[in-house]
C-alpha cells in the first residue's frame, strides 16, 4: 500500500535523514586504504547506539537474503553494486566502495548510499560514479507534484543511456517510512507519464546503480552480496527524499556534513 504523509509528518521523518546522512559522510571521511569492512560496521553499529536509532539491516531477512543480514551497512567493493554483506577485508588501493546505510529514528526510515574511491582511482571508475549521481540529481528534479513514477525512472535512463550504459530493473528504488522497504517500487528505467502519480507526501528513495560493461548480476556464496556477471565495476547513489507542493525536499541530503 502507498502512503502519503502530512506536512507534520515528513518533518518527523528529517532526523533520520539527518543521522543517515552524517553516518555516511562521517563513514566516507574515515575510510581509507587498509581499513577494514568489519571495522566500518562496528564503526556505524557504535553510532547507532550512541544515537538511539535502531538499524534497518540486522534482522533483515527478504526472501532473496539467504538469512538474516547480520550487520547494520551494505559494504558494496569494485564488482559487487549491492547488498554487499561486510568480511573481513582490509581495503586495498584504488577499491571502489559503496556503502549503503539506512536506519530508524523515532520509528521513522531513512536510507542512503554512496560511491567513492579509496586511495588512486581509475579514471572509469570515477565516471561511473559521477553517472549514478547524476542520474540520481535528474531523478530527484523530475520528483515533482503532477509528474509520474515512469518520469522518476526515465530521467534516471535516460543519463545511463547517454553513456552507454545498460539498466537492471530488478532491484530499484521504493517507498520509505515506518519500515525501509515499501511501495511504489521506483526502478532504473521506465517511460515517461507512466506508473503512480506523485503526490504530496510521497516519501521514496531513488538509487540508481549501474555496473560498468552488464547488468547482470550473480549473488556471492554469503547470500547477499550482488556482483557483475562479468567482474566489471559497479556504483550506486542513493537519496530518501520527500514530494512535497514546493519540490522535492532530500532528506539524506550530505551537503556540508
């Protein structure tokens, strides 16, 4: 069911936004070559608790997660794009990272993600990531009362396309609010004045992610961790945002964190 929420409400929704954007930018600032994955997740599990949030991710278990999660951040590495479960990886040089965190405050939701390059990066991949974000800003301008979902979507194409970039649909955005997941599904791809229509208080989350030469994706023996078929790179960025009469309002907005 699709629920759209009251003014009051979505102003409720602003410190979870808040506090997933400050775990993400506070993650990204520390991250560096030889950090390891499972020190990320104790890292974001002590800000949790020192918050009085709850995470969206520890007892996680959808039907395509081959158990419960387990931990409380996606840590996503060069050919892995999604649900990348932390081990026991200290990060090298030049390692494309994603990190994908959403949690609840005041029994609100919030979810984001972000690419980024520890250490000397690759020219493609910095490429990558710079498509997910704008494909990301295009979403979100095109998130605006009287547009539909299929707008959302195919402003989201239409900057993967541009270069030269193919499109998984089966994992995309979707709705945000009591719990992480819910409706509308909002995918990668889609036609223009098709699907739902945005409404005030529509609160969603827009994650483009593309991979760089597939989209194609094969699931790594732990169950979770999604990765090209074929081992070329993958990048993700994600925003929860609110449709509001005056325009989008990003809630996980990271700008001058």
């Amino acid at each position: 069911m699709i629920e759209l929420r009251t003014p009051a409400e979505i102003e409720q929704m602003r410190p979870a936004g808040r506090f997933v954007a400050e775990v993400l930018a506070t993650l990204r600032e520390e991250t560096k070559v030889g950090t390891n994955l499972l020190a990320l997740d104790r890292r974001a599990h002590d800000m949790i608790r020192r918050a009085g949030a709850e995470s969206c991710y520890i007892d996680y278990h959808p039907s395509f997660g081959a158990s419960p999660f387990g931990k409380v951040i996606c840590t996503s590495i060069n050919d892995a794009v999604l649900h990348g479960l932390p081990f026991d990886y200290a990060l090298r040089d030049g390692d494309l990272v994603t990190l994908d965190f959403a949690a609840s405050v005041d029994g609100w939701v919030a979810d984001s993600a972000v690419s980024f390059v520890v250490g000397t990066p690759r020219d493609e991949d910095l490429a990558l990531i710079d498509t997910t974000e704008r494909a990301l800003d295009a979403a979100i301008a095109a998130a605006t009362v009287g547009n539909r979902i299929g707008d959302i979507s195919a402003a989201i194409a239409a900057v993967a396309r541009g270069e030269g970039l193919s499109i998984n649909t089966d994992f995309g955005g979707h709705g945000v609010g009591r719990i992480m997941h819910g409706d509308p599904h909002v995918p990668n791809d889609g036609r223009p004045g098709r699907g739902f229509p945005l409404k005030p208080g529509l609160v969603i989350a827009i994650e483009p992610w593309f991979l760089q030469t597939t989209d194609e994706l094969i699931t790594d023996p732990d169950g979770w961790t999604l990765r090209s078929a074929d081992g070329s790179r993958g990048a993700h960025s994600e925003h929860t945002i609110a449709i509001t009469e005056d325009g989008p309002i990003v809630l996980t907005d990271r700008a001058g964190l």
